[in-house]
C-alpha cells in the first residue's frame, strides 16, 4: 500500500476544501505511535447486543488496522502545522508530567493522582484539546468562532458558557475518540465529545445542565491565561475506566455485569409475572 495517497476535502478548521494532511490524534509525541485497530459504534453494537457479549469480549479481529497511530485526514497543512507548532509542544509536557506520576505510582490501586505540575502553560494545553475535538467533529461542532480561536494563537474570546472541559486518567479496556453524542438523562439532555486514550482522557460537555456534575476534573478555566502565561498547576485527576463505546460511561467491569446481571433478572422477573 503506498504511503503517498493524498486525500482532498475540507479541512475541519479553516473550511477550505484543499488537500489534507495526515494528523496523529492525539499527537505523536504523547504516545500515540503504535498501530491501532479502530472499530466502528455498529460494529460493537452488533456483537454486543445481537451476540450477548460483554463490550470488552467482542472479537475486533477484522477491525481496521491503523499502523501509525491514531489519527486522521482532518486538517489542511497550514492548519496542521500551525496548531502543531504552537500548542502540541506545551500539550506534550503537561501529558508526559502526568504519565510520570502514574509511573511512580506504578501498579498500586487509586481512584485519583493529586501532583502540582510546575511550569506548564495552560492555554496552549487548553487550544490543543480543542484542536482534537475539532479534527474528529466536523463543521466546527456548529461554532464558527473556533476558527479564529485556533488559528490565532494569541485569541482568548472563548464561549466559556457553552463549553465544559474535564480530564481524567485513562484505564479500563477501550480507548474511545467519539464525536458528539447526545444523551438523555435525569439531569436533561447531556450533549458531549470524548477522546479517551492512553495516559489522559478528555470530554468536552456542550451546554451542560447546570446541576449535571460529570466525573473527571474540570480544566475549563486553562482557557482564561494568555498564551504565553507559564504557571505551577496543582491538579487532583480521577481515574476512570473506559468499558464500553459510550462517552460518559466510566463503570468498572464489575459494575458493568452487576447491571447487566440485574437487567436479566428483570426480565426473568417480568416472563414469570406474565406466566
Ligand atoms: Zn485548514
């Protein structure tokens, strides 16, 4: 298979229709070189619901291998190379910070890592996760002004009412990139994108209910420094596992079979009530 194989369309920032660049999402240099099998949402589905199977026990075997990494015909060159140029490098420190401190801590058990991460510069961590949810959401997730947030670098205006970032440490059994979902919930309709992948998780919650809490820590406020602002940043991040497709779903795998295992109950339960 050539390498060479050139790919046109419209680059999901800029909007221009060009030729696109190969992007590693997340980028290279945060662990994201090894081949990867993506599996697609129906896929899962199918065998999960049509096969009784628990997410992590589904054969992915013909799933597409992606040899070098995650990542995507997302972006024109320009657009590449500038968000790459200025916000991957600070991106890279603060994930390379965090993946450190999980290597001390090794193979104990924890729910959460507190550390104080010295030197870091928050905006251009902040507009690189944006520049992620934004290569694997087309149309700028509906918000134009994006555009002009993430190609000028010094630009702060930012629709911090709108948006809600949380981190998490990654663990569990899938690695998700997952565009917008919508989803109904006591709390309301929770609109939200997720790119959970080895060593950091991220989900970006738009127009979030007020009272809705979700797990992670949030880092929304990276986005009122400038971008060249360097500060010591003490964080506490969950951990949390991600076993099955669904953005938002953190249960372990015990928690996993103890509500499917209720689930057939209940449905033993309602076949006896009819007999
Ligand atoms: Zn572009």
């Amino acid at each position: 298979m050539s390498r060479k194989q050139k790919s046109y369309g419209i680059c999901r920032i800029c909007g221009e229709s060009k030729e696109l660049t190969f992007e590693h999402v997340p980028p290279e240099t945060v662990f994201n070189k090894g081949a990867v099998r993506n599996v697609d949402l129906d896929a899962v589905m199918k065998e999960t619901v049509k096969k009784n199977k628990l997410p992590w026990e589904v054969n992915y075997r013909n799933a597409k291998i992606q040899q070098r990494g995650r990542g995507g015909f997302y972006l024109c060159s320009n657009c590449n190379s500038c968000t790459g140029q200025w916000y991957v490098p600070g991106y890279s420190r603060f994930v390379h910070a965090i993946q450190g401190a999980m290597g001390q801590v090794g193979e104990q058990k924890y729910e959460s890592l507190g550390l104080t991460i010295k030197n870091i510069k928050p905006l251009q961590i902040f507009k690189q996760v944006m520049t992620m949810f934004c290569d694997i959401n087309s149309g700028l997730m509906g918000d134009d002004s994006l555009k002009g947030y993430l190609l000028d670098k010094a630009n702060r205006s930012f629709k911090r009412d709108r948006y809600h970032l949380y981190a998490h440490i990654h663990a569990g059994a899938l690695e998700r990139m997952n565009g917008i979902m919508v989803q109904a919930t006591n709390y309301g309709i929770i609109t939200l994108s997720e790119i959970s992948t080895y060593p950091l998780g991220f989900t970006l919650y738009i127009d979030k209910p007020r009272n809705y809490k979700p797990e992670g820590v949030e880092i929304t406020a990276f986005s009122e420094w400038d971008y060249e602002d360097e500060t010591d940043v003490k964080i506490i991040i969950p951990k949390l596992e991600c076993n099955t497709v669904f953005s938002g779903d953190y249960r372990t795998k015990e928690e996993i079979m103890e509500s499917a295992n209720g689930e057939v109950q209940n449905s033993e339960g309602a076949t006896k009530d009819l007999g």
